[in-house]
C-alpha cells in the first residue's frame, strides 16, 4: 500500500511539475545531492570522494533493503531502512522528502540501476537546477538522462561508469 501512495503522490508532483530548468556546467556546480542503494555502498563511496576532492559540498541519502545485513553508521549519509520505509507513521521518507523540499542543490545524481520509489519520491521533491540519472520509467524526473538501450546493458551497468558518463556529460553543457 505504501508503494502505490507513493506512485501517486508521484505522479500528482509531475503532473504539476512546471520549474524552470537551469543548466549548470560542471564546474559551476557546487552543491550536489547523491541518491543511491547500499548495495552499490562501494562504488559509489569512491564516486562521492571524488567528488567531495573536487570541491563539491555532497549530501547523501542511500536506501538498504532488509536482505542488506551491513551497517553503515560509520558513514556520514543519511541511511534509509527498507524496514522504516513502508511504516504508515513515522515513515522517514515523508520526512526526508519535508526536509529536501526545504534545501537547495546545484544538482541531484540519481546512481540508482533498478526503480526504488522511496528514492524516486526524494528525487521529485529535492529542489535542484539539473536533475541527473538513469532512466528507469516514464516520469520526466530528469532534466539530463542516460538511457540504457536494453536491460541486458543495465544488468552489466556499473554505478562507478553510470556517475562518470554523468559528470562527463554536466561537464559538456554550455552554460548560459
């Protein structure tokens, strides 16, 4: 049930989705938001150093699903249980999407290879200038996606080369 509430609250926010897109070149981003699942925690630790090397001011929200038994308390990003995400009270991804709606990024970099609607419904309520990721569904969720040509190639997709082909393709844009 959670899941359908969450794909319709969904498409209500891009059915009434109308902002004003503002490219950004690579260099010009300064803040960026990362979503990605904790089944990837080790590539895309890598990909987020690097981006906290060049300068980038990250936030990092992941989602763990039950069958992942690590933990992450180490870490500084904002872990989100599969477990806590399909409660009807107190569900923290209500209140993650509260609080992204209330903050600003340059952009969002979605290094999420299957459909994960807790993640999705954080990605249509972050505020940011580009929104970036591989495209999954038939939402217009991102203003610069990578489409994978079959899902055999999405199989073999890694999230390493997924967030190198993006900051490539931020890096190409003409901003102005």
């Amino acid at each position: 049930m959670h899941k359908y509430i969450l794909k319709s609250k969904l498409k209500k926010i891009y059915r009434e989705k109308s902002s004003e897109k503002h490219f950004l070149n690579w260099k010009d981003i300064q803040t960026v938001l990362v979503l990605f699942d904790t089944s990837h925690f080790d590539e895309v630790a890598i990909f987020i150093k690097q981006l906290k090397n060049e300068g980038k001011k990250v936030t990092v929200y992941a989602y763990q699903k039950k069958d992942d038994k690590k933990t992450y308390l180490n870490t500084s990003y904002h872990i989100i249980l599969e477990k806590e995400a399909g409660k009807w009270f107190n569900n923290p991804v209500y209140a993650t999407a509260n609080k992204l709606k209330e903050e600003t990024f340059d952009a969002v970099i979605d290094l999420t290879l299957r459909r994960n609607i807790s993640l999705e419904y954080l990605l249509a309520c972050a505020r940011a200038s580009i929104k970036t990721g591989l495209k999954k569904n038939d939402f217009p969720q991102y203003d610069l996606a990578i489409t994978a040509s079959s899902i055999e190639e999405v199989e073999s997709f890694k999230v390493r080369e997924l967030g190198k082909q993006i900051v490539h393709y931020l890096d190409k844009i003409q901003a102005g």
